[in-house]
C-alpha cells in the first residue's frame, strides 16, 4: 500500500525535504517523533524532475502516440470514402455486425495478454520489451492494408490485440519506477493525452490519406495502414536505443543520490525481486482494488466507443465522407487540454477521487443531452460530443494515478495496474464496440449515448465511494494509531 505520511512542517523551505520510511509498517510511525530528512534540497529535486520529464516523457508519449493512432484508425477506414464504396467494410465484404466482431476480437487479445506482458517488462527490461512490442505492431497494422476477407480482418485485429496489450500499463507501471506517488496523474495524463492527439491527428491523417484512394491500385483504407503502421516499425529502433530504463543506471553522481532516496518509500525498485506467488495472492485478495477495477471498467467504454466511433457519430451529424475524418479533430483537441489541466490539479490537490468523480459527471451530461436533443440539431449534438468527449478522457490519468499511489510493492504495482487495465481496458471496452448502431444513425445513436452517459455515472459514483471509503480508513489509521506516524491512502 503506497499512502501519504503526516509530518511536521519545515519552517525552511529550502531544507532537504523528503521523508524517507524504508521497510516500515504502515501504523508504526509517530507524528510527534522527528523522522531523517534526505540529503537533497527541493531545488536540487526541481533539476532532477526537470531532467526525467525531458528525458522520458516526450518519447513515452510518442510510443503510446503511434499505438493509439495505430489501433483506432480502422474507425477511420470503416468510413473512408464510403461514398463511392471504397470504404473498408465495403471491400472486404463484411456486415456492420461482422465488422463490430473484428474490432472485439483486438480487446478480448488485449484483455488476455495484459497481465503475462507486465512480467515481462520488469523481467526483459522496459526499453527492450516495449521496443519490441512497437515493432510488432506496426508490421500487424500494415498486414491490414492487405486484408481481402472479414476472417483475415479478425485474425489481424486479434494479433494486434496480443501486441499492444503490454504498452499501455507497461508505461504506468515504468513511471512507478520515476516518479513518487503524488507525480505521477499528470505524467500518466501527458503520456495518455498522446491518445487524444493521434485522434485528432488521425481523422486529419485520413482526410488527407482520403485523396489517395486508387494509387497504386489500392483503396485509401489501405495506405492509410500501411503509411501509419510503419513509422511504429522505423521508431523501435529509437526505443531500444534512447529510452532508459531505470534511474539507478541511468542517472550519473548527485542526480542518481537524488533518485534513489526520493523514491525509497513511493517508487518501485529496478532490483526488487520479480513477483512471487505471494506478491501474487495479496494483491488478488486486496479486496479495495477492485473497486479500482470496477471504477476503470466504466470509463472504458466511453473511451473504446469515442476510439473507435467517433467518425461515424460525428458523420451521423451530417458531415459527410471526408469532412467527417476531420470533424472529428476539435473534440480530440478539447480533450487533450481538459486531460492535461485535470490531472495536474488533481495531483497537486491529492483530490484524484474528487475530481474523475466530477469530470464523470460533466461527461455523463454531454452523453445525455446528445441523447436528448433532436436527432436534427446537429450543431448541438456536437458541442455535446466535444463536452462528453473532454469529461469522459478527463478521469483516466486520475484514476490511474490513483490506483499507482495506493498500492505499495514494487511487484505488487505491476500486477494491479495489469489487471485494472487489462479487466478495464480489454473486457470494459468490449461493450463500447456494440453500443453504437448503424440503423440508429438517424435517431443520433440514442443507445451509445444512453449506455455511455450510464457508464460514467457508475464511475463518479464509484470514485465518490472509494473516496469515502478511504477517508474513513485515513481517520481509522490516525486514531487507532497511539500517537505513532500512519502512512495514509492517497485521495
């Protein structure tokens, strides 16, 4: 359990600051007895954030950048020129309910390979293990510009499934090895908001990619594979080569001294032992987590039907074939800003519970007034989808900033963030693929709006509950305490 301690102020900010608690029970430490401050002050932290920020962040977010952009971009082929029939689904002779089990297929691959990929990256080391996951699935995405059959589309889309499952908590869970508990939402969001901007970038990328259709004797849907699915092949190489793994090798003198004591008691450890059954089995029975899970779960299918659905809700709004890839650009911008602003306050307030609870129900709005309107206002309906869209990406960093700082083992970590993603984002993004239905185009997708709007109240309910819950604990921890230090939950 990863939880926030109670100290006495330094009246001199510019003293060494961090508290450090090795190897210590939660409920053993006393507020009223002088704990050892480590040797750094919080300028020489500053350099050192500074320098990890510049170092890790913009590539991290460039790898999730091209997997977003990579597995969400069949949403942009399903539609691309489907006025002159040129489109994905037309081509390989699929129904829209053929082509829904296509997409499904990628997230029950997701779901199954989260958790085995996670091992794997603490046991082959992050740089080697996500480099060869970006090679993997850029060579699959560009396999699908050759698909002829919708056998050979789900066969593909189950093979990228297995190969971006690790990615994305295998990020969240390189940053525990960085970034102290109260860092890392806004990180997460800054990595995560990547997503946003391929989405933004890839209806654009595919109205452009639209122009091409019948180069080379090929559809546009299948440049459009294979122009985006290369450059994650050419950028393994900088992955291997660039991205470092762990601050203990990676940073030289004062600024290593730095790292390592900072992140004693809330980072995980590059020579802490791999999980053991053990580590297994006390997260498996830890029963608060799955209200984590429970909570991800319903955020993700909002975020797996605006991924994959957005060219087709915003071509439901009467912007036709191509205009319609790029329509889908503002409401990916607004999110990206909300995203950003979101988890920094959420961070910088320890209030992560408080505001994914908030943006649900700012999301949940959008959803239901889309739902609401007449399927004819069109100009309404879309502000909508930009607030829903904004609210909906809003939680997530939070949410798994939040999980990060309440789980204290380094293997421990690993595991939970596997399979809140892997229950979230593989199984909870698999309902996000049937909720939007063609026939219900001109009635505005009444039931995707319905069933998102639902979700996202689930989960500011749900992380409203958590909130109090661990409120309750905090106050139990304090006042069973005996006047000794607690470590307590984040917020």
């Amino acid at each position: 359990m990863a939880a926030e301690s109670i100290t006495e102020p330094d009246p001199d900010p510019e003293k060494a600051h961090q508290q450090t608690l090795p190897n210590l029970d939660p409920a053993t430490l006393s507020p009223n007895k002088a704990l050892p401050t480590a040797p750094y002050t919080p300028a020489e932290e500053r350099l050192l954030l500074r320098h990890q920020d510049l170092t890790i962040l913009p590539l991290s977010a460039f790898i999730y950048f091209l997997c977003y952009l990579d597995r969400s971009n069949i949403g942009n082929a399903r539609i691309l020129n489907s006025s002159t029939h040129n489109d994905m689904q037309t081509a390989i002779r699929a129904t829209p309910y053929q082509f829904n089990i296509a997409l499904m297929v990628f997230l029950v691959a997701y779901a199954l390979f989260e958790v085995p990929s996670n091992i794997l990256l603490k046991k082959l080391r992050p740089s080697r293990w996500l480099a060869f996951l970006m090679f993997s699935w850029g060579a699959i995405t560009m396999g699908l510009g050759g698909v002829h059959s919708f056998a050979a589309t789900a066969a593909v889309r189950f093979l990228l499934g297995m190969a971006e499952a690790g990615l994305f908590p295998g990020l969240v869970y390189y940053l525990t090895f960085w970034y102290k508990s109260d860092e890392r939402s806004v990180r997460v969001a800054f990595i995560l908001a990547s997503a946003t901007l391929a989405g933004a970038f890839g209806g654009a990328i595919a109205y452009g990619i639209g122009h091409m259709n019948g180069v080379g004797g090929l559809e546009a849907w299948r440049w459009l594979f294979l122009l985006e699915g290369a450059p994650s092949c050419l950028s393994a190489a900088l992955v291997w080569w660039l991205l470092p793994d762990y601050p203990e090798e990676f940073l030289k003198g004062r600024e290593r001294e730095v790292a390592v004591e900072r992140l004693r008691v809330e980072g995980s450890q590059a020579g802490d032992r791999s999980m053991t059954w053990k580590d297994a089995r006390g997260t498996l029975v830890d029963w608060r987590l799955y209200g984590h899970y429970v909570i991800y779960f319903g955020v993700s299918v909002p975020f797996s039907s605006l991924s994959l659905f957005s060219p087709s809700i915003v071509a439901g709004l009467q912007y036709v074939d191509l205009q319609a890839q790029l329509m889908t650009v503002p409401p990916y911008a607004v999110a990206y800003v909300t995203q950003i602003l979101v988890s920094y306050s959420a961070d910088r307030f320890n209030a992560r519970g408080l505001h994914s609870a908030v943006f649900a129900l700012i999301g949940a709005a959008g959803f239901m007034a889309s739902a609401l309107l007449p399927p004819d206002a069109y100009l309404h309906r879309y502000g909508c989808l930009i607030v829903a869209s904004a609210g909906a990406f809003a939680c997530i960093p939070p949410l798994l900033g939040w999980l990060t700082s309440n789980v204290y083992s380094t293997a421990s970590v690993g595991l939970a963030i596997a399979i809140n993603v892997s229950f979230g984002a593989g199984l909870g993004q698999i309902p996000g693929v049937w909720i939007y239905k063609a026939e219900e185009r001109d009635r505005g997708f009444p039931t995707g709006h319905w069933v998102n709007a639902a979700m996202l109240l689930v989960v500011a309910s749900g992380a409203a509950g958590l909130r109090m819950l661990y409120g309750y604990r905090n106050r139990k921890l304090l006042r069973d305490g005996g006047g000794q230090e607690v470590r307590l939950f984040k917020l």
